[in-house]
C-alpha cells in the first residue's frame, strides 16, 4: 500500500507539473511572436493591406532621428538711434543718448553760442535755457556739477551762470524750470543737471537727457520741508539754479 500511495503521488505531480509547463510555453511562445512581429514589421515596414504601425516606430524611434527644435534667440527691444527725440518739456526735445558716455560732437547756436556736447545732460539744460529763456550762461563750459558753486550762498547769485543759486536744503522752494545740479558719484565724476518739470506737495519731477540707456527721461524725487528750509531728499543734490 506504501508503495501504491507513493506511485499515485507521483503519478499525481507528473499530471500537475506537465500542465503548468505547457501553460507556461505557451504564454512565452505568444510574446515572442508578438515580439518578432512587431520587429518585423518595423525593419520590412507595413503591407499596404495592413493597418499602419507608425506608433510602434515612433515608440522605437531613437532619439538621434527626431529633429532637433531650434531655440530662437530672445528679442531685445530697442530705443532707437542716437539722437532720436523721446521726450519734450516746452516744446523742447529730449534727445536719445545710449550709453552714458556717447557723444556726437558739440552742439553750437547759430549765433556762435555753445550748447555742449551732444547729447549730454549738460547739452539739453543749456538749449533749454536757450530756446525758452533766450538766457546764455556767461560760462558756457563746464562739467554738470560745476554748474553748482559751494563758495556762493544760498539765493545769491551765480556770476558763471548769470542764475540765482540755492543750496539743499535752502530757504526758497524748488519751482517749475529751475535747474537741479547733482553732484559727482562714485560711478560719475562730473555729476549731472537736469530741469524741475513739476513740483507737488511733498515731491518734484525732473526732465533729463542722458541718465542711462535704461533709465527714463523723467523721474521723482521726495521734497521735504525742515524747519524754514526746503529740502530734495537725495544725496547727490546740491542745489538748483533759478532765472531771476
């Protein structure tokens, strides 16, 4: 009976263990064919009696057969040329300067009176000057912060320039039309002269030539009252210069 019962369990694995091994080659036989007709079909390409099978190359595409997408480069705006008006006050243009250091050669009246070099920031207050006031500066030369004379004081006048002078802070309020001189900078030895465009409660506006390819023609600034004096809150300030 022991021998019985051992050949029926053994009788029994060889019927269960032959069943899953053919299960198995069948699963295995299927993928390879599966595999080999889609290998097939994408080294011979497609009959035209069968349905296409792009997908299956573009999931077997490699990566050096796709087109490469050209990066376009960035668009850079430009302000136009050298010289071109960007901003008016009184009829008076503003003129595009680029860099800071860019000069197209020195601007004369026709009358032999100089304006200076074109276009700085000292060039646009003097035709200003010129063209509103019909004011000439007795000094027609100069740098920007040498429009500002430390020795005169406040509300005298300035005999170079033929305009009274105030300091900042300084008794008399900054008006319309005054000339607003900053001092040098680390990054600027020769300062720089602008126009009060507007003056509010507790700030003015100024108009510039030649403040920076980026910077605007117009900026603001804060106007503060200490004690009996008038004061730009900027540290390069040093006064303005008014036509009495």
């Amino acid at each position: 009976m022991a021998f019985l019962y051992k050949e029926a369990i053994f009788a029994n694995n060889l019927g269960e263990y032959p069943m899953k091994i053919e299960r198995s080659k069948v699963i295995s036989f299927a993928i390879t064919v599966a595999i080999f007709g889609v290998a097939s079909v994408y080294l011979l390409g497609v009959p035209k009696e069968f349905p296409s099978f792009d997908f299956v190359k573009e999931i077997f595409a490699k990566k050096e057969d796709k087109p490469l997408k050209k990066k376009s480069p960035p668009k850079v705006k430009s302000k136009g040329k050298v010289g071109r008006a960007i901003d008016a006050f009184n009829g008076v243009n503003v003129y595009y300067n680029g860099r800071v250091s860019n000069i197209q050669g020195r601007n004369v009246t026709a009358d032999g009176y100089n304006l200076g070099l074109k276009y700085q920031c000292v060039e646009f207050v003097k035709r200003y000057y010129y063209e509103f006031y019909n004011h000439k500066m007795p000094d027609s030369y100069g740098n920007a912060k040498d429009f500002f004379s430390p020795a005169i004081e406040d509300g005298q006048i300035n005999p170079a320039r033929n305009l009274r002078q105030f300091s900042n802070p300084s008794k008399s309020r900054p008006k319309v039309g005054d000339l607003l001189i900053f001092g040098p900078t680390p990054y600027n030895k020769f300062g720089h002269v602008a126009i009060i465009s507007k003056v509010e409660r507790q700030r003015l506006q100024i108009i510039q030539q030649n403040p920076g390819s980026n910077n605007p023609s117009r900026q603001w600034f804060p106007l503060e009252k200490k004690g009996t004096r008038h004061f730009i809150n900027h540290q390069y300030v040093s006064g303005w210069l008014r036509r009495s």
